[in-house]
C-alpha cells in the first residue's frame, strides 16, 4: 500500500462554514515520486480502520499510484456511540481536515485530491468539503453514509470538480434502521432517515442547483450485487470484489465508462 509519510508541520486555517476561525496545526503528506494523488480515507464510527485497510489493500492491488492516509477523526477505539452522536465534534475533526487538504493543495497543486468514508465518517467528510474553496477535492465517495437523507448537500457538491458518489442500501437495516432509531443521524437529527438507506434528497431551490446536483450520483444496492460480496448491509461497500468493481475504479483515470467505471 502507497502510505505517504507525513511530514512538513504547518498552520492551516480553513475558511469556510464552522471553521472560520478554527486554526490548528496539520501534517502535508509528501508523496512519493510515482504517486500523482491522495485519497483521505475516514472510516466509520469506533476507530476501527476496517475501510482505510480494505482500501488499501485494493489500492496496492491495483496498483494505483495514490497515497492513502487513513483520517483520525474518532473520540477512541470502540467509541461507536459518542463518533455517531457528537455532530460537534465531527465537524471540528472536518475542520481539520480540511486543513490537510489545503496544505496538500499549496504543496501539490496539480495532485489529485479524494476523499472515501463509511458510515458516520460522513460527517466530518462534509464537513470539510463545506469549508472547502470551490474545486477543491476531485471526488468525494461515500459508503453507507449515516447523514440524515435531507442534509443540504449542496455545499459540497461546490468543492468537489467532478462528484460525489454515495452508495446506499434499502436492506441497511440493523445500523441505518434501528441504530438511527435510537442514535439520530451523524448529524444530529432524531426522526430522519439516514442517506445510506435511501440517498440524499435534491434541495434544487434554482437553476444553478440543477446544474450542481448534477455532480451528484447516487448508487442503490441491488441483489444482483450480491456476487461481489456486498449483500445489502452496512459493510458491503468495502468488500473487495465490490470495491475492485465499483470502488476503486472511481480513483483511476484510465477507467471513464462502462463495466469497471464505478457505475452500477
């Protein structure tokens, strides 16, 4: 796995929504010479780095020449509940992160910049692309996103150039349905649906929202999946054969369209 080495301490200040005057100190990753991008990996709830390993196992695979930093976002290991509930903390971790990925972008201009999270590491993914510059991240994927299904997503769909790409599941039944029940969305809202049951619903308000939801793709579960190992539950987006189909072709240049793509 292309894990960069973190180095060259420097202060950031993300200036957008919530972190105007959150400053803090962040490590650039330097990239090897082969390496022409960065792909920030915020796994789920609890600390567990079930998806930073899982990727990364398929980016070696594929030989891809991205470093992968896996995002310390979580309050501890196994803190599942406090991760899932604390939207304040998760924005202030995507605070900081959107701080890396300034300091990436002044030390490596024409890198590429990805953003993947599973689960409640949605929160503090869009947390940071919504303190984010326009244009600032290629594209954001999310797996199993535990943000409420009518959060505005518009903010950033802003910073992203090409698009977000959620994957959900009607059959998330276990943690999307009873585990939202009883903990609220990763943003804090009791009674919503979470986004990876269902999808985010579009807030097209304009013209220009039309034009901006269309950098959004939005990706159901089917059971003719099932064969990559994702069966329609909370995990099933980062099981390997789903990922080495419908993953990792997201972060690969040389796939555009058809089988392979990232499409469903």
């Amino acid at each position: 796995m292309n894990k960069a080495p973190l180095g060259l301490l420097i202060l950031a200040l993300a200036g957008g929504s919530g972190c105007a005057s959150y400053q803090h100190q962040v490590h650039c990753p330097a990239l090897n010479s082969n390496q022409r991008g960065v792909i920030f990996c915020v796994d789920g709830a609890g600390g567990f780095l079930a998806t930073s390993q899982s990727v990364g196992r398929e980016i070696e695979s594929a030989r891809l020449p991205l470093a992968l930093i896996p995002v310390d976002w979580s309050h501890g290991w196994g803190r599942v509940f406090a991760d899932q509930m604390d939207w304040r903390h998760a924005r202030e971790e995507g605070c900081k992160l959107a701080g890396q990925i300034l300091a990436y972008r002044k030390t490596f201009p024409a890198g590429k910049v990805y953003i993947l999270a599973h689960s409640a590491g949605s929160a503090p993914s869009l947390a940071a692309a919504e303190a984010l510059p326009p244009n600032s991240i290629d594209r954001i994927v999310l797996l199993s996103p535990s943000i409420s299904s009518d959060y505005d997503i518009r903010p950033a769909l802003w910073a992203v150039r090409e698009s977000i790409e959620v994957f959900y599941s009607g059959c998330d039944m276990f943690q999307l349905g009873f585990g939202v029940v009883l903990l609220g969305t990763a943003d804090g809202c009791r009674g919503c649906t979470a986004s990876g049951r269902t999808g985010f619903q579009p807030v097209v308000e304009s013209s220009e929202d039309a034009l901006l939801y269309g950098k959004l793709r939005q990706h159901p579960w089917s059971p003719c999946l099932a064969w990559t190992g994702n069966r329609g539950g909370h995990y099933g987006g980062y099981q390997p054969e789903f990922l080495k189909a419908f993953v990792i072709p997201l972060f690969d240049d040389r796939c555009t369209s058809g089988y392979g793509s990232g499409k469903l």
